[in-house]
C-alpha cells in the first residue's frame, strides 16, 4: 500500500515539474518572440475617409435616397433619412476630433487589409488595444498605410500629419433632438 502511494507520489511530483519547466519554456519563448499588432489613430483614418471616394458615394446614396423619397412624397421616410444624415455627421466629428470609433471607414477597405499586414509584418490591425503586455506583445503604428489606402490628397495628408501632434478630444455622446 505504501509502495503505490510513494509511487503515486512520485508521479504526481515528476508532472508537476515537467509542468514546471514547460511553463518556463513558454514564458521564454514568449518574451523572445514578441507577437506584433497594427494599431492606427481614428482621426487620421476619419479624415482620409471623409474625403474619399468611397466616402463620396455613400453620401451620393443617402442623398439620391433622400431625393427618391421627397419625389415620392414620403415625408416619413425623408425626414428618417435626414436625421440618419444628422447622426452621420455628428459621428464624423467625434471621429474626426475624438476616440470614436471608425467602422464604416474601415470596412470599406477591408479587402486591403491584409496586404497592409503582411508589409508591416502584423498579425492583426486594431484601433487600440484595451490592455496590451509589452513584454510580449510589440505596438506597430500602421496609421500611414491604412491612411494611405484612401489615396489620400496632399491637403488630407498634411491634416493627417498636424493631427499627431494634437490630442483627441473628449466629446459627449449625447444626441440633440
């Protein structure tokens, strides 16, 4: 009886050390390959957006919309359409100027991001992380690339470059009815 036990025990023992040393080697591992991530400031992303032409075409739609429903005589659907408009660019401010985030601008050069990736050597592309460990996680600012994927003007980029050295600002959410 004392025998299985002492060599229970001595099973147990040795796992826990194999344990030991294998959590060691993945903690030496980790900090010697840090895993790279793409972040990129909204701002620089809202105003590249803003003046693209993908951009151009989806306010082309909302008004076109807009003109079929006044044509229409759908004062419902117009006015539903105006205040969509509205929120559009009340959004647009808080991005352009704040921490909002950009959904719609990034969505429409998604097919593009991977490329953006794979030349900054990254193995994703946020916004900000939330919590980031730098000891094993590496910050790699992609804000240049992605913005430049909106063929952006002279103009936009020369706004873009002055918004580095600006902080965003905190603006409320609140809606005004």
């Amino acid at each position: 009886m004392h025998t299985r036990r002492a060599i229970m025990a001595f099973i147990l023992a040795g796992a826990a050390v194999m344990t030991a040393l294998s959590l060691g080697n993945a903690a030496d591992t980790r900090q010697n390959s840090k895993v790279r991530v793409g972040v990129y400031d909204n701002r620089a992303i809202a105003v590249a957006y803003f003046n693209s032409a993908a951009k151009h075409e989806s306010v082309a739609s909302w008004k076109m919309q807009h003109d079929k429903a006044r044509q229409a005589g759908d004062e419902k659907r117009a006015k539903q359409i105006e205040t969509a408009m509205d929120r559009m660019q009340w959004l647009a401010h808080r991005q352009g100027f704040g921490r909002a985030s950009v959904d719609e601008a990034m969505a429409s050069v998604k097919d593009k991001l991977a490329d953006v990736a794979k030349k900054a050597n990254v193995s994703a592309i946020v916004y900000t992380p939330d919590y980031l460990d730098s000891a094993w996680v590496e910050r790699v600012d992609v804000t240049s690339e992605v913005v430049a994927l909106f063929d952006p003007s002279e103009k936009t980029l020369k706004t873009v470059d002055a918004m580095k050295k600006i902080e965003p600002v905190e603006i409320g959410f609140d809606f005004e009815e």
